[in-house]
C-alpha cells in the first residue's frame, strides 16, 4: 500500500479543485460575467472567505483583481511546498519557485482546457439558454476568439475550441507540463 502516493494524490486533488475555482473567480471578474448565475455565485462564496482579507491589503489597479491573483499565487505556492514536505524533499528555493511557477502555469493552461471542452460538449447536449453554458462560454471566449477570426464557424460547424484545445496541449508538451503537480 502506498500511502504516501494516496496522501499525495489526494492533497493534489483537493488543491487543484481549489486553484480552478480561484482562477474561475478571477476570469469571471475579467470577462465581466454575470455574477447573479448559480455557478458564479458558488465560485464567490467559495473564494470570499480568503479574497476579503486580502482585498483590505490589495487594491484592484487597472481593472485587474490583485488580491485574486495573488490569492492564486500563494495557493499553488502552499501546495507545491505541502508536496516538498510530504515526500521528504530537500527544500531548494530556486527550484521551489521554478516548480511553483510552472505548476501555476499548467493549471491556467488545465482550466481554459477544461472550460473550452466542458462547453463544446455541452452544446452538443444542451439546447436553448442555460446559465452555467453561459459562463463556461463567457470565461472561454478570450481564448476562442482569435482562433474564430482564424477559422470562421463552416457549415454551422464551429472547430475554433479544436484548434485552442490543441494549442493549448502543444503549449503543455512544449514547455513540459504535463506532469507538473
């Protein structure tokens, strides 16, 4: 039984759900999302708790929401170091940073990989309005949209989020982070 694995997968898990809601609650707030929808209402009363104190600390400058940003930092920072010290490593700061960096870095790129195929999905499945397609679409759009002006819906068939998915894995192979936790 490996139990150290267990702890790590579950640690990993539990982080990574945190960061995306993190990171939804920041480009929610960039995209100017709908903040009466359901599912923007449960990524606000999950991140309030952190982001108010920090807000009294950091002003939002330039429309951008710095008290997320760096509620996003010190979480991939606490989860990296919390792996460091269950697995017994030897703490190394510029590597701490470097792996904290690229962890960052990979679960920008899992979210907006996420968002892209969880609403492409979902609009084969659902018909007419609904809230949370709403937002998925909202959050993915800035991503979407240079690929749509490349490739222009064809036949009412829309391959812009195959083309982003794809990039967005290519940028994961390319700057090897696909197995970063």
């Amino acid at each position: 039984m490996d139990f150290i694995g267990t702890i790590n997968l579950l640690l990993t898990y539990a982080f990574d759900a945190y960061i995306m809601i993190v990171i939804a609650r920041f480009m929610l707030q960039m995209v100017r999302a709908d903040f009466y929808n359901p599912l923007s209402q449960f990524v606000v009363k999950a991140t309030k708790p952190l982001i108010n104190p920090l807000r009294r600390m950091i002003p939002g400058v330039g429309g951008i929401d710095w008290a997320s940003v760096v509620l996003f930092v010190a979480v991939v920072a606490v989860k990296i170091g919390a792996l460091i010290a269950i697995n017994g490593a030897v703490f190394d700061p510029l590597g701490f940073a470097i792996l904290t960096l690229k962890s960052g870095v990979a679960s920008i790129l899992n979210f907006f990989l996420m968002a892209i195929l969880i609403g492409a999905i979902l609009s084969w499945v659902v018909q007419g309005y609904n809230p949370m397609v709403q937002v998925l679409f909202q959050v993915s759009e800035p991503v979407l949209a240079p690929f749509r002006r490349l490739l222009p819906a064809m036949g009412g068939m829309d391959f812009s989020p195959l083309l982003a998915l794809l990039l967005l894995q290519a940028i994961k192979t390319l700057f090897q982070l696909n197995g970063v936790p």
